[in-house]
C-alpha cells in the first residue's frame, strides 16, 4: 500500500492567454510487476519517490532464507549510538571509516558474514540471486563496489522492530572518496523477506540534508520537524517485494505492530559514470 502526498501546483499550460504552466512535485510512488532500467533510471534520476517491484523474491525464496537464518549469530548496531536494536548479519563499511582508511576489521567481518550468507537460499546466496536479477534488469550490468581495489561487502541482513527515525544515507559524505569509483547518484535496496502484521513502513521525504540541520539533531536521528512540510511516500512492507528510492533524500521506518517480523536484505546501489551499477553496504 502507498500513500502519498502531492505538492503540485495547479495551473493551465502557458498559452497566449498568460496561463501558468504547472509545476509537477515528481515524487509519486511506483509499483510495478517486473523490474526494469527505465524505471529504476526514473528512481535514479529523481522523478520517483519509491519504486516498489511485486515479487522480487517469492514467497518460497523469502521462507527459506528466513528458516535459514541463525538469529544467535547475528550482530546489531551499536544501541547506545541508534537508540533502538537492529539486529544485522554483515558490516557496514563507513562504521569502520576512520581517517581515510577502512579498519582490517571491516573485511574479517564481512568474509565471515559473506560465508554465512552463502547457503541461506537452498544452498545459494540469496545476494549474488539479488545481483543477478539487477543485473538482467539494467543495460549496464551490475557488481560490487571496491575501495582500494577490494570488493566491498554488500547484502546486508537486517531485522527492524522498533523502527528508526529520521536520518538520510550518503556516500560520500560517510565514507569520502573511499569508492574507487564515485556513483553519481545512490539508491537504496531492501527486498522484504519477512513483513510484521502491521507497520514497519518506510516513509521517504523529497528532502536532502543542509548543513544547518546538524542543529536539529539526536544523536543518530534529526528532528521531524524538518520534514513537516516536505513532499513524502509512504510505502508499506510485502512479503517478496523489493523497494527501491533515493536514501539522500531523509527517510524513517515506522515500528512494528502485532506479530511477525520486518526482515530484509539490504544494500545501495550507486550508478557509476560508466552507467553500470555499484553495489555495497
């Protein structure tokens, strides 16, 4: 389910009569059968707020690699930092940035969370199915991104229950020059292998990160009041289905209500001068 805001404004065409031509928000929320370049390329470039693709997973596919996954050997962000737990299977590479290099411990943790991975999708990993879906879809190919000429970790397994509140992604503010290659723009992934019985949406909102906002912030999170009067999509999680939008832009999750569990397979996804596509988390 979609719910969306419009900020268009209204108008005739300009004609000789001094009508105004209308201007349009672009921010509307997509869903659509089958992924595909143009549509990810209309996400890519600003004219979508999310794109939401039915089934990029089945059903079937989701079930096995939630079955598989070993809850005990996941880790979690750091709490004290986010305020919440999120538990998580493989590193985010810009928590182990730190003066201009990435720390040895980053790549011990993704070979063992890229070895744990590896079997959860009936012996395959569900990831490299991820990548070569992407791959088919957009004209340019796909692969991981490299730092340093090393293949970053990419797929990250993530499990929200209480939500996360405001915050936008972007790479080269995190993690400066540290891609080999600078995408010229970043998409976020996350393909939903488990959905709660209600909430755990994502609401992503047409506005980018100033520097005065560092003055509304807490800690990991900003204020809402930033966004208050911001175009926004809402997208409710599917079972299957992959969500595609633009994490410069701020985004939160809401909390889960009732029973299930909000349970995703995650990356970003950069769009590199030589128009294939970068993946990393």
């Amino acid at each position: 389910m979609f719910v969306m805001q419009k900020y268009a404004v209204d108008g005739e065409r300009g004609t000789g009569h001094g009508g105004a031509t209308p201007v349009h928000t672009l921010f509307d929320a997509e869903v659509a059968e089958d992924l595909d370049s143009r549509r990810l390329s209309r996400v890519a470039a600003g004219l979508l707020g999310a794109l939401s693709v039915r089934n990029f997973f089945t059903e079937g596919e989701c079930r096995a690699i939630v079955a598989s996954l070993a809850e005990d050997r996941m880790g979690q962000y750091d709490a004290a930092v986010v305020g919440m737990r999120i538990k998580k299977l493989g590193p985010a590479v810009f928590d182990f940035y730190n003066n201009g290099s990435v720390a040895d411990a980053y790549w011990e943790q993704a070979a063992e969370a890229t070895r744990q991975r590896a079997r959860l999708l009936a012996g395959q990993d569900p990831f490299q199915a991820a990548l070569d879906r992407l791959a088919k879809a957009w004209h340019g190919g796909a692969a991981v991104a490299t730092a340093g000429g090393r293949p970053l970790f990419a797929g990250m397994i993530r499990e929200m229950g209480e939500g996360a509140g405001l915050h936008f992604d972007e790479v080269e503010r995190e993690f400066p020059d540290g891609l080999d290659e600078t995408p010229l723009c970043q998409l976020a992934f996350n393909c939903y292998l488990s959905v709660p019985e209600s909430g755990g949406e994502v609401t992503v909102f047409r506005r980018r990160w100033r520097p005065g906002d560092e003055n509304h912030r807490d800690g990991y999170w900003y204020r809402p009041h930033l966004v208050a009067d911001e175009p926004r999509v809402t997208v409710a999680p599917r079972c299957g289905d992959a969500v595609f939008f633009d994490p410069r832009n701020y985004h939160r999750v809401g909390a889960n209500e009732g029973g299930g569990r909000r349970v995703t397979l995650s990356f970003f996804i950069g769009v590199s001068a030589h128009g294939n596509l970068l993946l990393w988390s």
